[in-house]
C-alpha cells in the first residue's frame, strides 16, 4: 500500500470518529442522553473506524517489515546472553547452514528426510526449524499483534527455564549529618528471583495435496504464515489474561507473582477514575517510552464519549500512519483480546478489568528455541491432506508489578 493509501485511509477514520463525536456533542447539548437511533450509528461509526486501524496497523507493520533485520525488543547485548547462558552453540550453528535450511524446507515440501535434518532431530517428535526461519516467524510475531511490540523480549533459549532478579524492596533513604556523621546501615533493600519457565503451545495445520503439485502457493510459506498467526493468538490473549500455569501470566490476572490485586483501581470508564489509575503510577513509569493503555474495543468507544473540564475530548485519535491513538496524552493500544464487559450485551458489570496502563518493558517475553514441525503423509491421507504439528514454547509475565495498574468496574 502506497504512503498516499494509507493516509487515506487515516483521514477517513479520523472523519468517522469526527461524525461520531458530533452524535454525543448534540445529545449532550440538549442536555439528554443519546437515543437509540443515535447510538446505533455512534457505535457503528466505531466498530467502522477500529476496522480501519486494524487495516492502517497492518499496513503500517508491513511497510515497516521491509528491510527490517528484526524487533528491537527482541535485540539484548551478547553479554546479557553470554551471561544468562542463554543458546546452545552446537544447535545454533546446525540450524544457521544453509545445508539445513534446504533440508527443512525439502521436508516440508515433499516429507523427505536428509541427513542434515537428522542431525538436529527434535526429542518431542519432528525436525526443529532452522534459525532463518524461527527469526522470521518472531519477527512476524512482533508485527501481527500488539503485545510483543510493547513488552521486553529476550533472547529465545534453550533451557528449561531461566531466573531474573527482581528488586522486592528498596533502599531506605540517606540522612543529612556532618561531614564524619556515622552512616546507618541499611537494611531494606532486597532481591527476589523470577523464573520464567516457557510453556508448550502445539497446533495442527492441514495442508492439501493439491497444493503441493499445483505449484501455485509456496508451501513452506504458507505453512509460516499459519504458525505466525495461530501462535500470535493463542500468546496474545495468554499475555492478557492467561493464568501463568504453563502459559504467560498476563496482565490482566490479578497475582501476587505478576500484577497484584493492589494495583487494581476500582471505579468506573469516567474522567476523574482514567487520570486516578494514570497517576497512580510512579514518575518514573510516566516517563518511560513504553508507556501505554491497553483496552479492549468496548472500552475504547466508551472513552471516546468522555471529555475534560474544558470540553476536550480525552482520547484523541491519530490522524497520521505509524502514530498511536492517545488517551491522556498516553498512547492507547486496542486489542480484541484484551478483557471486554461480561455482562448482558457485553455491558460492564462490577468485577471486570476495563483497561491496563502501564511500562511494558517491565513485562517479560521469553522464547524457547525448541521450535519443531512434524509431517505426517499418512494421518489424513483419506481426506488428501498432509498434517503438519507445530511445537513451540513461551513465557511472560510482569517484572514489576508496580508498574502498572488497572481499571475494575465497581
């Protein structure tokens, strides 16, 4: 898509949320609530203009893709590594050859197995992906979904799980005395460990055999393009909600090991309860520049009917490609898997969590390298299908707690 395109594509969303925001301006000028006719179009006016982000996003992130050597989230120094012991040498250097990148993708096209494949034959079953291929498909997923663009990403590795410090107390502050006054020992300062233990997730892809002897659709492509989008999915919605039992702990799940019960806000989508929740985290967090709002679509359409004291609106859509949408001056990311309302019609019903603001570089990723692929001719040949099973692993979870804080609907 041309640059012009996709600033098209902008001003339309912009004009769309323009139109919407006059609906409430006028409802709230004859001092009434919106009506029903009113409220259809206002919401359809929303649902219209968060598929066009959808489609700006994606657009965005594949001008972004070209000649891009990789997320620099994912980037950590060699040191960090080195010290982490994260990689293993021996199967790194097997999967970088060239040699193995044929073999793999020979396998994957017609089923048969070389010796360079053997060579690094994975003990769950299938060949283990070469390393060009695993870095385009975490590449992809660092574009296709939102999280991993906001959170810290690790080096992927090979251990079983790997220990980070975790700062659980601060140092007491200094005292002002003379020049030989005796200092006071401290002793609050203190270290936890986190261990972030990546989790099996597993798929199986159906692929007919028409399509390998039509010569039309690069199997191993398509095959790429399947895994990036099924694992972005499946981690995306565990980064916001899963439960951390062999799976990320997300966000949005209150946890003594993650982000606490204490860092909730209980209020309601209103003005005064967004800037209680936005301050409530420390100066340091405001300042960072992965700073951001996480929320659902519901949420979203709320906010846009909220103003401040000097009737201006407190989310502000973007009106240029590659620039986020800001609430508060905080840039605001919209998931369809972040939490939504669960009562009648997707109303908000107390207990809910409307919205995350936090630092995400304060929030783990954590790849397992162990990354295999498995074909089997025989599982579905009745129905002319060849099965690929698609294993890999990962780990989130928040680093400091303190770092965020959410919205609870009263």
């Amino acid at each position: 898509m041309t640059a012009a395109a996709l600033q098209a594509l902008v001003d339309q969303r912009a004009r769309l949320v323009a139109q919407a925001g006059h609906l409430v301006d006028r409802a709230r000028a004859a001092s009434r609530d919106m009506n029903a006719e009113e409220r259809q179009n206002f919401e359809r006016m929303h649902d219209e203009a968060a598929n066009l982000k959808a489609q700006i996003d994606a657009a965005s992130a594949s001008r972004g893709r070209a000649g891009q050597a990789g997320s620099a989230a994912a980037i950590a120094s060699a040191e960090f590594a080195r010290r982490a012991g994260l990689g293993d040498e021996r199967l790194s250097s097997i999967r970088a050859t060239e040699d193995y990148s044929r073999a793999f993708g020979d396998y994957v096209q017609s089923g048969r197995v070389s010796a360079d494949l053997q060579a690094d034959q994975s003990d769950k079953g299938g060949y283990m992906v070469p390393t060009e291929y695993a870095n385009e498909i975490a590449k992809s997923l660092d574009n296709t979904f939102w999280f991993r663009q906001l959170a810290n990403v690790l080096p992927r590795t090979t251990a079983d799980s790997l220990q980070l410090p975790r700062r659980t107390a601060r140092m007491r502050r200094f005292a002002w005395g003379a020049e030989l006054t005796t200092p006071t020992k401290d002793t609050q300062l203190a270290f936890g460990q986190m261990t972030l233990t990546p989790g099996w997730m597993c798929g199986e892809i159906d692929v007919s055999n028409t399509l390998f002897t039509s010569g039309v659709v690069d199997v191993e492509e398509f095959v790429q393009a399947e895994i990036t989008y099924a694992a972005s999915e499946t981690e995306e919605m565990a980064f916001m909600t899963g439960d951390g039992i062999r799976k990320p702990l997300g966000v949005f799940t209150p946890h003594a090991d993650g982000v606490p019960a204490s860092r909730d806000k209980v209020g309601t989508i209103s003005t005064d309860d967004l800037y209680e929740a936005k301050f409530s985290l420390r100066e340091p967090y405001l300042r960072s520049d992965r700073l951001a709002w996480l929320a659902s679509r519901p949420f979203v359409r709320d906010v846009a009917k909220l103003k401040d004291s000097n009737n201006n609106p407190l989310w502000v859509v973007s009106v240029r490609a590659g620039e986020p949408d800001k609430l508060l001056g905080v840039p605001l990311t919209m998931s369809e898997y972040a939490p939504a309302g669960s009562g009648t019609d997707g109303a908000w019903a107390s207990g809910d969590y409307a919205a995350c603001i936090g630092d995400f570089k304060n929030y783990d990723v954590l790849d397992g390298l162990d990354m295999s692929v498995q074909r089997l001719n025989e599982l579905e040949a009745r129905r002319n299908m060849v099965v690929f099973i698609v294993r890999r692993k990962v780990a989130g979870c928040a680093r400091h707690g303190e770092a965020f804080a959410r919205l609870k609907i009263a």
